[in-house]
C-alpha cells in the first residue's frame, strides 16, 4: 500500500516586533499623542507639587536647606489663629463669591439667550471683565475703594448721605465684601458664557411642546432647561470654586491679606510665610493643607454627575 503524502502546514507570517506594534498598533496611537501633554503636566505640575508636599515635611527656610522634621509644620498650624483665621476666610470667600457667580451668571446666561437687538455685541461686552488682566482689575478695584479718593464715597458725598468717607479697605468687614465684589466681577463672564454655550444646545422644539402642555417660564426651566444644563452646571461651578478657593493675585493686590488679617487667604498666608518670611517648609504645609478642599471639591462634582445616569441613556430613577 503506497504512502499517503500528508500535506505540510504553511508557515506562519512571523510575529511583528515588539517596537513595530507600539509604532503602528491602534490602542498605542492615542497613547503616544498623549506623551508630550502627560510630559508636560508631569514636570510643571506633577513634580511642583511632589517636591511642595516634601518640603511641607521639612524646615526649609529660603538660603538654607532643610531637614525633614515630620509633621512638626502642620502641628504648628494646628495651634494657629492666623491660619484658621485664613481657613475661614478662604471657605467664606468661596462660598459667597462661588454662590453669587452661579446666580448673576445663570440670570445672563438666560438673558443673553433670547432674542434681543446687539446681542453679539452685548456678548462680546460680558467678557471684559474676564479678559483684562487680573492685577490691572484689582489695582482699579483698589482705587474705587481707596479711603481718600473713592469714587463711591465721594459720590455718596455729593448726595449727602454720609459726611465722610468710607475706609472699605481698612475696616475688616467692609474689607472682606470689597474683595468677593472683586472676585464676583471678574468671575461672572466665565460662568456667564459657558452656561451660555450649553443653552445653545438645548433643542427649541423642547420649549415649543411645554408650552403647547400649558407650560409656564418657571416650569420651562424647571424641567427642562435645568436638568440639561445640570452636568454644565457641575463642571462650570467645579472650576469656579477650585478658580475661587486658590485666588491669590486679586486679594495680594487689593489688600495684602489685610487688615487685621481679614482677607488673608490660605493661597496669600502661603505666599506670606514661604517667600516674604523665608519659612518654606510652613508656606508648603499651608499650600498642602489646602489638598484636600481640593479634592473635596472635585469628589462631589464627581459624584454627583455619577448620579445622573440619564447621561450615559439609562434612567435616573
């Protein structure tokens, strides 16, 4: 009986190197786009904050080089005034100046969404305040509240309803109110224009069958402006509060943290401590100590946006 030939198996295609799948494979591509930006963070963000968090841990002071002393820093905050002091100062800022944003910003934002004459150029005017450079808008902040040359006290003068001017920035309460002025001023065109921009993608079809149902204004935004703006919402107020709670530029130029430490933010009595005081080591754990707000922050954004499922199509029940 004649041997059957069995037919040989065609060799295989050898496997592409290690280094040609990384140059051409699809799941690597978005990877290596990402390369220069994870770069970049890493050195101006990833690494400042690694090397402030050490220094924290040390009595670093500016010409001397430190040794680490634990948490002896933060147990020096611990009995503080002054920092608890900026503490509620900064939390008090964020909160007020953050909650008037949301409110003046929201009310343009549906303003400038209606049918009006020069609406582009009512537009283009809300963003002055967010375009002139910070210091250039404190320092005409300054002289508007400036004790002896205040627009506002003179005019108040003239009409006769106070006999002499007003120290905003020299009394501690008129002081905290002049800068969450300042802060909302320049604030509401970010918020303004970007709850804006989610307006214009609300389908107006939306609006013409609520109001066929019989629905009023107030029932409009109710239910159906305000659940679709809901994750702008989130992200807008987000950056807000993180913008809000790291100020620093606007009150330094304003008022130094003063007086009486009234307007000290925890971002200014950083910057007090570390470069005008040479207290490295103490400016960091004050910078670090404010970690967590942070976080804080962006966790119930997070969170909350989690909660909406109707976003990823699922019900929200």
């Amino acid at each position: 009986m004649a041997d059957v030939a069995i037919p040989r198996a065609k060799p295989q295609m050898s496997e592409a190197s290690a280094w040609t799948q990384l140059k051409y494979n699809r799941n690597w591509l978005g990877f290596w786009f990402m390369v220069p930006a994870m770069a970049f963070l890493i050195f101006f963000l990833a690494y400042p904050l690694g090397l402030g968090i050490w220094l924290s841990f040390t009595d670093t002071r500016i010409g001397r080089v430190g040794q680490f002393v634990a948490t002896e820093n933060y147990e020096w905050l611990w009995d503080d005034s002054i920092f608890w002091l900026s503490v509620f100062n900064t939390l008090l800022y964020t909160f007020v100046a953050s909650a008037f944003k949301f409110a003046i910003g929201l009310y343009l934002a549906l303003l400038l969404n209606e049918h009006m004459p020069f609406k582009a150029m009512l537009r283009a005017m809300v963003l002055i305040p967010f375009i002139v450079p910070t210091v250039l808008s404190a320092l005409a902040f300054w002289w508007i509240f400036d004790s002896q040359f205040s627009i506002i006290s003179w005019s108040l003068k003239q009409l006769g309803l106070i006999s002499q001017n007003i120290n905003f920035l020299g009394d501690t309460t008129w002081a905290r109110i002049c800068v969450i002025f300042a802060n909302v001023w320049r604030g509401v065109p970010f918020v303004a224009i970007t709850l804006l921009a989610g307006l214009q993608t609300v389908s107006p079809s939306l609006y013409e069958a609520a109001t066929l149902d019989g629905a009023t204004r107030w029932q409009n935004f109710r239910y159906i402006t305000y659940p679709l703006l809901t994750p702008i919402i989130a992200v807008v107020m987000t950056f807000s509060v993180l913008f809000t709670f790291t100020d620093f530029q606007l009150i330094w130029a304003m008022t130094r943290g003063g007086p009486v430490n009234a307007t000290h933010l925890m971002a200014t009595l950083s910057y007090q401590r570390a470069i005008i005081a040479g207290q490295l080591g103490e400016g960091a754990a004050i910078s670090s100590a404010m970690i967590p707000f942070l976080l804080a922050a962006i966790m119930v954004s997070w969170f909350g946006l989690q909660r909406r499922k109707w976003q990823q199509g699922e019900s929200n029940d």
